[in-house]
C-alpha cells in the first residue's frame, strides 16, 4: 500500500515527449467546444447534485414559535442542503413581545406534539392576550394617533397631486400647514409607542405566571432541539452519500481513461481533461460542503472571533495568506514550468531541429562536441561501438539501451 506514496520516475516518451511550446493539437474550434463542453457539464451536473437533495425525505421543520426559545446552543447553522432549525418566520409577538388578535397559529411538527408544547403555547397565548388587554387604553390612544398621521398624510398626497394638477385650493400654506401637522403626529406617535412599550414590558416582567410558562417552553423546546438537529444531520448524511456515489465512480472512470490516453500521449486525452475537470469541481463541492457544515464553519467562526480580538493576529493571518498564495499559484506555474522544460524534454526538441541541446547551435557543424559550447554530442556505444547520441537511451544502431 505505500508504493502509492512512493515518488515514481516520470517515463518520457522519446517519440512523443509531449508538452511542446510550438505544437497546438486541437484547434481553435475544438478548444471553444471543449470549454462550452466543460460549462455545460458543470451546470447539469451541479443541478443534478442540487436535485439529489430532495430524494432522501428532508425532516419537517420547526415551527416559528420556537425562535424564541431558541439559544446559541440550541440553534442550527443553516446547512447547503437543509434548512435551519428555526425557520426565520417570526411572528407578531416573537419580534415585538407583544401578543396580537392578528397573530397566526404555530403549525407544530411532531416532536413539537410529542413534547406538549401546543398546550403550553396555548397558555402562553392566554397570558400575552391578557397582558395585551391591561394596556388597552394605551394602545387606543397610539392607534387613533397613528390613524390620525395616515390621514393626514393622504390629505397631504391628494394636495400634492392638486397643485401639481394647477388646481388653486392646493397653495403652498396648505401643504406647509398639513406637513406641520404630520410632523406634530408623528412625534406624537412615536412618543405613545415609546410608552406603550414601557408599559407592556413593566406588565410582562410583573408577570411571573408568564416567567414560568417560558421556563417549562424553554425547557420543553431543549430535547427538541436536539433531536430535530439529529434529524437533518442523518438528512445530510444521506444526501453526501447518494451525491458522492453519484459523483465519484464517474470521477474514478474519467480519471483513469484520461492518465491511459496522456500515457500514449493521444490527441484525444484533452476531451478526457474536460470530463475529469467538471467532474473533479463536482467531487470537490460534495466533499468540501459536507465538512463545511459538518465543522469547518463553526471552527472558522471561532477562529476568526478569536483573531479579530487581536489585531497582530489578524495582520498575520492577512500575511500568511499572501504568503500561501504565492506558494499554490506560483507552486503550480513552477511545477508546470519544470515539466515543460525538463533537461531530457528539451534535448529532445533541439535533436529534432538539428541544435545542440544546450545553445541551440545547429548540429551539421559537430562531430561529437558542440563546437559553440564543447557539449557532448555522441558517444561511443558500449555494445556495438558505434557513435550514439549522449542524451538519448537507445542506439540507433543496435538499439540497445544504456547501461545504469
């Protein structure tokens, strides 16, 4: 098993050494169909990928009640494939603390049921409406203010239209006197809504019928939590398996016909690049997304929490970064480079235009040296004794290899 680590010698075809500056084996026309060939196959396949998603039976949700229960503990990072457990919903009283006529039953899942949560909600219903209630004069001295600026603003939009219309009732004092007016409302408003929520807030902490039903919610809301974050971390579970069994043979396949056709140096190895391409960003995404939800975001999130609380750090980092991509791009330009410019690459090339594999002097002026650079051109073959060119493995006579 570790001869898959072990560092193998690269065969280099003496007849085809591939990696040509000059040569171009596919033309314009192919290139442009492959690269269409390659957007293509990633869109399909990213939405094929996406669509798997709906096979497995995603967990239903919690409903928006629980989002006031819900703690940084409690919470689940909405995932690629799922959705949080607490859906952003909230209703009248989540955003506001305040109970509402208007305010829409919770549609409780089944471990919401099997917790008795709808009996307590519905309790808790009972004491916001009540709290609700015991301000009733207050709200009603903040609704006819409110009903008061609308109607002022409408009067103020059908003046407006008037006097854009020439009509001589709308004057510049009328507009002035009603904006004053709306001004006064509006300050008015703003100040019974300050109150009104003063006195509902004085209410709920007076409350401590209200305290307790929130404690036994809260409570009842832990186990479900919990469970419903087991649930959808099967749910992704199953949705990473058919991916990866979706993605990966495909990628396995493409991968080894491309090595077997760039071994014979074929022209038809880059229609197997593109597949291999596509398909890799597909195996990449799969893989990448699942350890994202399943760590990475969380460790990140703590991690940058942390760095942000030290600003040297935090440089640091910013550098390192720099510093890394440097090593990826750069690292795969050199390695790219090294390939093309191999010592036995470039021989080879120069021996086919008659130059020296050194200075590029044409080689109908040598014997056995460079007469340019005195650069070993032939020797002696150790087999048969003829000449034989010193940066090639075989005699062209005998066809022996080198020894060593």
């Amino acid at each position: 098993m570790f001869k898959f680590f072990k560092r193998q010698s690269e065969d280099i075809s003496r007849v085809e050494p591939g990696f040509e500056e000059g040569e171009r084996h596919t033309p314009w026309t192919g290139v442009v169909l492959l690269i269409i060939m390659f957007i293509a196959g990633l869109f399909f396949g990213w939405r094929a990928i996406d669509d798997l998603a709906r096979v497995p039976s995603r967990p239903v949700d919690l409903s928006y009640c629980s989002a006031t229960y819900a703690t940084s503990e409690t919470t689940y990072r909405p995932s690629f494939v799922s959705s949080p457990i607490v859906p952003e919903e909230p209703g009248y009283y989540q955003k506001y603390g305040t109970y509402s006529p208007e305010e829409p039953p919770c549609s409780f899942n089944d471990l919401e049921i099997a917790a008795g949560i709808p009996a307590l909600d519905q309790e808790h219903r009972s004491i916001l409406k009540a709290i609700h209630d015991s301000v009733g004069t207050e709200r009603q001295d903040y609704e006819r203010v409110r009903q008061r600026r609308e109607e002022l603003e409408s009067q103020y939009n059908l003046r407006l239209q008037e006097r854009q219309a020439g009509l001589p009732s709308a004057t510049q004092e009328v507009l002035m006197d009603l904006q004053s007016k709306i001004a006064v409302a509006s300050q008015e408003e703003q100040r019974l809504s300050i109150l009104l929520d003063q006195k509902i807030s004085a209410e709920r902490a007076r409350s401590a019928e209200l305290k307790a039903i929130e404690d036994k919610l809260r409570e009842a809301y832990r186990p479900v939590f919990a469970e419903q974050h087991r649930r959808l971390r099967w749910y992704e579970f199953k949705v990473f398996l058919l991916q990866i069994i979706f993605v990966l043979p495909l990628f396995l396949l493409a991968l080894r016909a491309y090595l077997r056709q760039l071994k014979r140096n074929s022209p038809y190895a880059i229609i197997l690049t593109a597949i291999v391409g596509v398909m890799g960003v597909l195996l990449l995404r799969v893989i990448l997304l699942w350890f994202w939800d399943l760590f990475l975001a969380r460790l990140i999130e703590v991690l940058w929490r942390w760095i942000q609380n030290f600003e040297i750090i935090r440089s640091l980092v910013f550098y390192l970064g720099m510093i890394l991509s440097f090593s990826i791009f750069g690292g795969a330009v050199y390695y790219l480079q090294k390939r093309i410019f191999d010592p036995r690459r470039v021989a080879i090339r120069r021996f086919r235009l008659k130059q020296c594999p050194r200075c590029q002097t044409n080689l109908d002026l040598a014997v056995n040296f460079c007469p340019q650079c005195g650069h070993q051109i032939k020797e002696q073959c150790t087999f048969c004794n003829q000449a034989r060119l010193v940066e090639l493995p075989s005699c062209p006579y005998c066809g022996k290899r080198k020894s060593g």
